[in-house]
C-alpha cells in the first residue's frame, strides 16, 4: 500500500513533520545521506512517518495548538530557543525548523538501519566487547550505554530546547 504523506501543520490526518521534498531538499545538503537518496520514494516516506511517530511521543513544551490535530506540533506558548530576545513564542501555526531537521536526521538513521528495527529492543544491549572463539563477552555498565534518542545526538541536540525541562521525572511547569 502506498504512503500518502500529509504534513500539513495542524491537520487532524498529518503523518509526518515534512514532506518527501523537504526531506530530501534538507539531506542533499548533508554528508553521508546516501542512504536517503538511494532509497525508493516508498521507503522515504515510510522512515519520516516512523521518524515522526518516535519524536511525537516527547514531552514537547507549550501545548497543542488544537485538540484536533493528529501530531503534536504546532504549539502554543513554546518559547523560541533561537530568538536574540527572550520571551519570543514560536509561530503556532508552523512546525518549528528545528523539529523539521530533526525529522529529516531521524529519517536517515532509519534508512541507514536497513532491516534493523531502531524503535525496537537492541540486540546486543550492553555488549562492549565480543570474542567468538574462545568466547570473551564483556558488557557495558547498564547506565553508560545512550538508549531511545541519545544514540542520535544530532537529533537530540536539535530538539532539545523543544523539550519540557524535568527534574526526577516530574515536569517543572512555569507560571
């Protein structure tokens, strides 16, 4: 079944935060993206439905600008990270270049992960060092290993000031 990519912001039906022309607009002008550009339409579409659906799922700051819309951006009252003055809202009506970029990078690594599932469990989970013959395994401290997002810092570092700060899990609303 084809993939209809729907990015308009605000929409009740968008599956993605850029389209198949923005996407690829963006990674032509970036190292190392053969993955994207020897990818069939298809499989271009599909990785930024996917790379939307992983960033959707963030705890993201200000709020929805409609209670129908299908994705979480735009937003209302998110300060903008990249204004010369503090206080600046981003434009409610738009999805941020940030969160688009990082659509775009999400996008990439799922094509450069071919059949391998990035959303799901990792394989080797911990695993620093493997030797087969003679059999050594050495694993990896759980805590120094970066899981989710983290394994992207690009991706991360883009959308961080888009992020709710937290402290302990629990998130610090401002008045």
């Amino acid at each position: 079944m084809a993939i209809t990519i729907i990015e308009t912001p605000g929409s009740a039906s968008a599956n993605s935060f850029v389209s198949v022309a923005e996407a690829t607009a963006y990674l032509e002008a970036r190292l190392n993206s053969s993955a994207w550009t020897s990818a069939s339409t298809e499989d271009q579409k599909a990785a930024l439905v996917e790379a939307t659906r992983e960033l959707a799922f963030r705890a993201w700051i200000g709020r929805k600008a409609s209670t129908t819309q299908a994705l979480p951006w735009p937003r209302e009252w998110a300060l903008d990270p990249d204004a010369p003055v503090g206080g600046t809202y981003l434009d409610s009506t738009t999805i941020p270049q940030r969160l688009q970029d990082a659509t775009c990078e999400l996008a990439l690594e799922f094509l450069r992960a071919g059949t391998t599932d990035l959303a799901g469990a990792i394989k080797d989970e911990g695993i620093q060092t493997k030797t087969v013959d003679v059999l050594t395994t050495t694993y990896f401290a759980p805590h120094q290993r970066p899981k989710g997002l983290a394994r992207y810092p690009r991706v991360l570092g883009l959308i961080a000031p888009l992020l709710e700060a937290t402290q302990g899990g629990v998130p610090i609303l401002r008045g």
